[in-house]
C-alpha cells in the first residue's frame, strides 16, 4: 500500500529542509528553483528507515515564504535588484501532514525530495481513498474535486454540519444548499438519496424560493465545474414551498412577492394550537428565557389541551366559541383576571404579578401570530409543513415573518418533525434540516423550547436520521453542545474578532488569517478523519437564488393550490377536502 | 602520520587581526613612472571621461580562509609539529548590471592540513577530507596562516577563468600577483600599507573629490604593472578615506591601461558600500562582501568542522594503541 502510494507521486518540487525542525507534523520544504507550491497543494515525501518498510508522509502546503538568501538588511534588496549583491530567492513551503503511512511517526529528514502529490497519492494524501462514499463538495486550489466523507454526515459515524461566516460574503446558504444537492444527486448516498428530505428555512429575502427554478445565468464554465464533480448542473427537481398566509387575507393565501405559482400557505388551526400544546413556543424570545411565568404558560397549555373542544374551524372553551387567535388570547387573559377561574388556569400558587406579566406577553402576541394560528380557515385543508408527505425538499419561507412569529414557526416545525421522527423509530430515511442564524434560535446562554429541540436534534438526531445543517455568523454565539455535535464544520469569511475565538481552533493560523479574505465561494471544511481543514471553492448555483435569475417554472408549481388535494378522495371522509371546498 | 591532536582552543583566538589604519605606513622604495598620462609637473584630479560607460558584465573575485583547528603532530622520534586544518573557498560573482541581476558564476571550496611534519598523512573527518600541504621549512605556527594563501590564490586563478564573456570587466580582490595574463583585469587593493608616490604627488592623491582618480602611474615593483589611485564616494574628509589603488597588467600599453582606468572609475564607484552595513566601508564593495558571505556559508560550520577533526584525532589515537 505504501508502495503504491509512492509509486506515482508526481514531480519533485522540492526538499526537506533542515534550518527548521522538521517534525512528523510539520515541516518546511525548500521549493526547487523553476518549481513552486502555493497553499492547499498536496505533497508528499518518504521516510527510509533501517528495518520496516518506508514511511509515506502527506501533506498539504499551510504556508509558503520566499526570502532573499545572502541579505543581511532590508535595504539589501536594492543592491540586489540592482545587480551589485549577490542573493538568491529562495521559497519555502511549510506543510501540515495529513497522513502517515504506516503510522509511525517519524519526521522526514531533510534533503527528503518532496513530491507534488496527484492522482492516487492526492486522494491518498487526502484520506478519499479510505471513503467508502464521497460526496463531492467541490474543488480543490489545484483545480480537483474534494469530498466528503458521507459516514460523517448521514449519522452512520457523525453528523450535523455546522457553517459560519460573516453574512453576505461567505456563502454560507448557498454552500449548504449545494451540499444537499450533492448529496440527492451524486448518488453516493444510493437509496437514502432517493428518499431522504430537507426541511429549509428560509429566513433573508426569497433566495431560497427558486431551488426547483433552473439558473438563467449557468454557463459552460459552470456546467463544466458541475460535471467535474460528477453532478449534472440542474435545478432541485422536487422542491415544494410553503409561506404564511398574507395579513389581513381571510382566505389564507401565501406571502410572497415574487414566486406566484407553486407556494402553499402554511398555518395552524386553533385545535390544533390547544390540543398540541403549542403555546409554549409562542413564548420563545430572548427576553422569555428567564422570565417566571413558565409556570403559567405550562399551566394554560395544559388547560387548552384539556379543555378546548373543535367548533367549526375555531375552538370552544367552557362553551365559549373561538373563532380567533385574538379571541383565544382574550379569552385566557379574561378567565386569568377573574378571581374566579384564574385558579383552574393558572394554577393556585402563582403571584398576580407572574400572571400579569404572561397576559401582557400573550397580548403581545396577537399581532404576530394571529395571521398562522386561525380559526377561519377549513380544517382539512392541507396546511401543515409535514416532511413526510412533501417534496424530497421542503422550504418554509419566514424573511416576512416577526421575530417572535419566526422563533414559533421553527420551533413548532422542529418538534413535530423531531416527534414524528422519534415515533417512526427509524434513522432513514434521513431528513436534512437546513437553518440558518442558529444563534438566534439556539444562543449559548438561557434556555428555550426551540433551543431543546435543537439541542435534542444535535444529541440524538443522529441516531433518528435528522441531519442538522446549521449556518450562524458567529458560532462563539451558539450553544456549545450543539456545535461540538457538529461532525463537519464548515467556515467562510470571518470577522476578525470572530476568527480568533476557540470554536475556530480547528483552522491552523495561517487559515484563519485567510479566513479573513475568502471570497465567496470559498470554503474551509474540517471534517473528522482529515486533520487538517480542506479549502475548496463550490460551483455557482444551478438553480435560480433570485428572480431575476429564474428560468422557466418547472411545471408541477403551475398546480394551483387547492390542485395539491387529491381531487378523488370521497368527500366527508378524513383525508378528503372539506364541504365548503371546491372538491376538484 | 598515524597521530595528531587539536588544540582546544578556538582556532580565532589569537589569530592575528588585520589592523587597518587608514593610509600608508611605510614609504616604498619602489621606483615610480608618474609620466605616462600626464606630466608629474601637472598633476590633477581626474573625473569620469565622458563618453566611457561601465560594460554591462562586471565579474568579481575573492576568496576567502578560516582556520577549523590548530592541530600538533607525533612524530615517531617523540617531536612534534604545528600544522593547521583550514577551509578556503574562492568564487566569481557575475554582476550583471543591464539586468540587474548578481550571481554567483562559479564557487570552490577546498580544505588543506597544512603543516611541516614530514610524516603528516590526509586527514578524513566524517566525509571530509583534509589533503595535506606540506609547508617547507621549520614550520613555525606563526608562518602557517601565510602558507594558506598560497593554494588560495590558485584557486581565485582557478575561478577567476570560468565565467568570461566578451567585453566584461574582472574586478580581482587585492593584487593582480601571477593573474596579470587574464584579460580585461583590474586589480583592487582595498588598503594602502605603502606609499608609492612622492610627497608632492601624494598631495595629489589625498585631494581627489569622491568619484575621481589620479593619472595612472607605473610602478617597478616586484610584480610591476600600471597603477592609479581612485576615491570611492565617501562622506568622511579624512586624507585616505575611499582612497583604493588600482592595477593593471604591466604588458599593456599605457593607452590600454588608461582606458582601465577610465573604465574603473565609471564601475567601481557604484559597488561601493555604505558604513552602517559594512566596517570596512566604502573600499569593500557591496558584490564581494555579499561573495564572502556566500563562500563563508560554504565554508561549513566551523564549530562541526572542529568536533569532526577532534573526533578524527581520537580515532587515529585509539587505532594507534594509545
């Protein structure tokens, strides 16, 4: 194996040199004149030792210098350029093993003669050639295809992606959907692919609308780019969207401006509010998390549940008909005023304060919830963003969504397919949960029911087949658990300040300084069996990341809404539409 | 020789150092042609003659010496000699001024045992080998040091003939000697230990403005040849400060040696060094003090040189019983 690896290295480009330690993890390389190395190449060179085979050492090039030899002060350079002091230019490349082979860790000895490793030796150097399944992530500085490693990310040894970068330059959605369409279109995945769904939210503009939408601007370059990686440039081909519903529409039409066709509206009905106990999630700011009233929020959660009964569309509490999350809210801040009833509500041994402080949130709610928790839409109207029954991906739009609306929707998205997950009792098929500004939905002080799910989904997702592909700004801002979890950490352009922080202890020094200058496309990806991070640059979108982009729709968006029902179930019966629906 | 020991010491301390005052100590008794470019009666400072550019090529030679160890021998009969362990290394740097770019055209390194004893053998330190010299004489210690000098010519000879190209200029450290025949070659004596000129003209030389030279002379030395002094530009007002001489072969013709001369004084000022970076400013020009620094490195490190002889030593010891 060894040999093999040695047998077809590729040029020599330089030696070991030996005015710098040299040691089995790091060493410098004088670059021979006429030769060069630039960052990320792949070298490799080779240890003789007196009684066993020979030792193979990897690397990749972390840093190079070149210095004039023969000057002694700074000025030097002008004698030199001028052609009175003899120098000569010398380049060094320092390079950061990546394997060793066997593992024996000896250092290579200098006057080594290090080769530019390609072919094989790339992939060996690299550790593709130990993957059982690779998923193309893109290119490499030298121009050829890196992967990933698929143990790391359908739960078989690790999970869960986690991607940072400053907002706007690094990419950091668009790198997170190419990963998925490389993972559905690449095949490594064999029949998970096939099966396994993304659950994307998307939170900034409506970049995320357009995935089914081919890519007006894709040209050969591109084309070319995807079929170096084996993928075939191309739109997702089953993407289903799902919007809130317009304020103020009472026929619950979607929120979007410029995707017309092929969004469905998404909301909750008051039944369902009470009766799954969604009233925790309403309640998931950051100003929430360390306030007293859990108590009380538990407490009438657990009274709806109890009490609410279905009433045409809306609920009735004590005989009281709902039709409204306005009218809901009221209802409970009316029954928590009453001397009377606040006992059954709230519980006995609440202080009026704690109870006043919960009513004048739950008010506050109204405006921002009452547009996706309704009384006044049918029923059986297909409404709820289910993974299961959707596209292979599903989009939640939320950019126009308040805050508080935001934290609600994902929570309560997150649990039910968490719980739906956990009740189906199997890993596959896989569901892929892209969210971006994890900090603000996990943060790493104070606690949440969204922060739970998350938290659980980070712990335990891996075994119930729920990939997490979280994307933050800063990940010194999220919970630590969630990021420890993460088997594959992805970085683009960092913030200065940011880039120094201990969650970036994986790049070597040299990396997080070009942290601070990739451009967008550029990634660093530090997954487990590679020690040292891989820079790699991914395709520009097949798919349409704006309007103006878009081409043609594909034409299953061109069904309209009420099309999406089976228009052949029997009427009445439960899967079928509602009466007052048009059946067909 | 079957034994030998190293001194101890290091092999700098108490080498002699070359003290440098500036200007000649000694008057010369050499006699002295001042008539060949211009009367003695007239003269003068001469500045750059217009119309005469540097060539484009300037090749520089030098050499450089480091003792590695004192070394004592064991004769059969009980006495002992001196001997030294040197490195010397020689080498051409190429100038190339129209492209601005210096390397270094051809470097030699050798190393030699130098010493009287007559049954001193090759030393071999590790993959070293110092071939023996054998120094005639009664080869005191203090003689030896001048005994290198000898091998390290020839090996400037040596160097000094790669690297030729048609109208270049070779620029020899210190004095032309028994490398007069090469063509196109100056001679470039950094410090002045004699006076060759009379008072008269001497006043001459020690009021040359930086950038001028004086008439060239010739000189009936032991190694004869045509001679000018010239003043590299320097701040300091002292009477020899960037004063070097200059010589050329004597079997040109005072034409040819006047051209050098002309040619002299439009290349050398501009390798000339500056003080902060180089004590021995301006007459040790920027090309050969980068060449003795490269050849130095050459030299290998002279504190492994000196552990590998005295390793040497010990083996040679044990094998012969002690």
């Amino acid at each position: 194996m060894t040999d093999e690896g040695f047998d077809s290295p590729g040029e020599g480009v330089g030696r070991v040199l030996g005015t710098a330690d040299a040691t089995p993890l790091q060493f410098w390389t004088a670059v021979s004149p006429g030769s060069y190395l630039q960052l990320d190449d792949v070298v490799v060179t080779r240890r003789e030792l007196p009684d066993r085979e020979p030792v193979t050492i990897a690397g990749v090039v972390t840093q190079v210098r070149a210095r004039h030899e023969g000057a002694q002060f700074d000025s030097d350079v002008f004698a030199i350029a001028d052609g009175t002091l003899p120098a000569q230019v010398q380049e060094a490349a320092e390079i950061t093993t990546t394997r060793v082979d066997p593992e024996f860790y000896v250092p290579p000895q200098p006057g080594a003669v290090v080769h530019r490793a390609e072919g094989d030796a790339r992939a060996r150097a690299l550790h593709f050639d130990r993957m059982e399944r690779r998923i193309p992530m893109g290119t490499g500085r030298d121009g050829v295809p890196v992967y990933l490693n698929a143990d790391f990310l359908d739960g078989t040894r690790g999970a869960h992606v986690s991607i940072s970068g400053i907002s706007g330059v690094a990419t950091k959605t668009s790198f997170a959907t190419f990963l998925l369409y490389s993972v559905f279109r690449s095949g490594q995945l064999g029949g998970d692919a096939v099966n396994a769904k993304a659950l994307i939210f998307n939170v900034k503009g409506e970049d995320l609308l357009f995935l089914d939408h081919p890519n007006t601007r894709l040209d050969d370059a591109t084309r070319a780019a995807y079929a170096r990686l084996g993928l075939v440039a191309d739109a997702f081909p089953d993407v289903r969207v799902y919007a809130p519903p317009r304020v103020g529409d009472s026929s619950g039409t979607p929120d979007v401006s410029s995707r017309l066709t092929g969004v469905d509206s998404f909301y909750w009905t008051l039944t369902e509010f009470c009766a799954n106990r969604l009233l925790p999630y309403v309640f998931a700011d950051a100003d929430d998390e360390r306030q007293q009233y859990t108590m009380v929020v538990h407490s009438v959660a657990a009274h709806l549940a109890r009490y609410a009964q279905p009433a045409d569309g809306g609920v009735s509490i004590d005989g009281t008909r709902l039709g409204t999350y306005g009218d809901l809210v009221d209802h409970i801040v009316e029954q928590l005023s009453d001397d009377e009833t606040r006992g059954d509500w709230a519980g006995s041994a609440v202080g009026l304060g704690t109870v006043n402080a919960f009513a004048r949130r739950l008010i506050g709610s109204k405006k921002d919830l009452a547009r996706l928790i309704r009384g006044d839409l049918a029923t059986r109207r297909p409404h709820s963003i289910n993974t299961a029954e959707s596209a292979q991906v599903t989009v939640v739009d939320l950019h126009n969504l308040p805050d508080r609306a935001q934290r609600f929707v994902v929570g309560v998205t997150l649990k039910s397919e968490f719980e739906r997950k956990e009740k189906a009792g199997t890993a596959r098929p896989l569901l892929f949960v892209v969210l971006d500004e994890l900090n603000k939905y996990a943060p790493r002080e104070g606690s949440s029911p969204i922060k739970e799910v998350l938290l659980d989904i980070a712990e335990r997702g891996r075994s119930l087949g729920v990939i997490l592909v979280g994307a933050q700004q800063t990940a010194s801002e999220v919970e630590r658990r969630i990021v420890t979890n993460s088997a594959i950490r992805v970085v683009g352009r960092l913030d200065p300040a940011e880039a120094s922080r201990p969650e970036y202890g994986f790049l070597p020094p040299a990396q997080r300084q070009r942290a601070l200058l990739a451009k967008p496309g550029t990634m660093f990806v530090n997954q487990p069996d590679i020690p040292v991070p891989l820079c790699l640059e991914f395709p520009f979108p097949a798919w349409a990341t704006r309007v103006s982009e878009a081409g043609a729709a594909p034409s299953q968006t061109l069904r309209s809404i009420t099309q999406s029902a089976d228009p052949f179930a029997v009427v009445g019966s439960g899967g079928g539409t509602a009466d007052d629906d048009i059946p067909f | 020789m079957s034994r030998f020991f190293v001194d101890a010491w290091d092999p700098a301390y108490g080498a002699s150092f070359e003290a440098s005052p500036e200007g000649p100590s000694a008057q010369s008794n050499a006699r002295v042609e001042a008539d060949h470019e211009l009367p003695a009666l007239d003269w003068r400072a001469i500045g750059p003659r217009p119309g005469v550019s540097a060539p484009d090529v300037v090749l520089l030679v030098d050499g450089v010496r480091r003792i590695d160890a004192g070394v004592w021998t064991a004769e059969e009969d009980g006495a002992s000699f001196p001997g030294l362990a040197a490195s010397y290394a020689a080498g051409v740097v190429r100038c190339d001024l129209e492209r601005g770019a210096a390397q270094l055209a051809g470097a030699k390194v050798e190393r030699g045992l130098f010493t009287a004893s007559p049954s001193a053998t090759d030393v071999v330190a590790g993959n070293i080998r110092y071939p023996v010299h054998r120094v005639s004489g009664t080869g005191e210690l203090a003689k030896l040091p001048a005994a290198v000098q000898g091998p390290l010519t020839a090996l400037e000879v040596e160097v000094s003939a790669t690297a030729r190209t048609d109208h270049d200029l070779l620029v020899v450290d210190g004095q032309l000697r028994n490398r007069r025949h090469l063509p196109r070659t100056l001679g470039y004596i950094k410090s002045q230990h004699r006076q060759y000129l009379d008072a008269r003209l001497t006043a001459v030389v020690i009021g040359l403005p930086p950038g001028h030279r004086s008439p060239v002379f010739r000189l009936g030395t032991a190694w004869d040849g045509w001679s000018w002094y010239l003043r590299l530009p320097v701040a300091s007002g002292a009477p020899w400060a960037g004063i070097v001489r200059v010589e050329c072969s004597a079997e040109l013709a005072a034409e040819e040696a006047i051209h050098l001369a002309d040619l002299s004084l439009v290349t050398l000022p501009r390798f000339a060094s500056t003080p902060y970076k180089d004590p021995r400013a301006p007459q040790n020009l920027v090309p050969i003090a980068g060449l003795e620094r490269l050849l130095r490195s050459r030299l290998g490190d002279a504190r492994l040189l000196h552990r590998a002889l005295t390793t040497a030593a010990r083996t040679a010891a044990t094998r012969a019983g002690r």
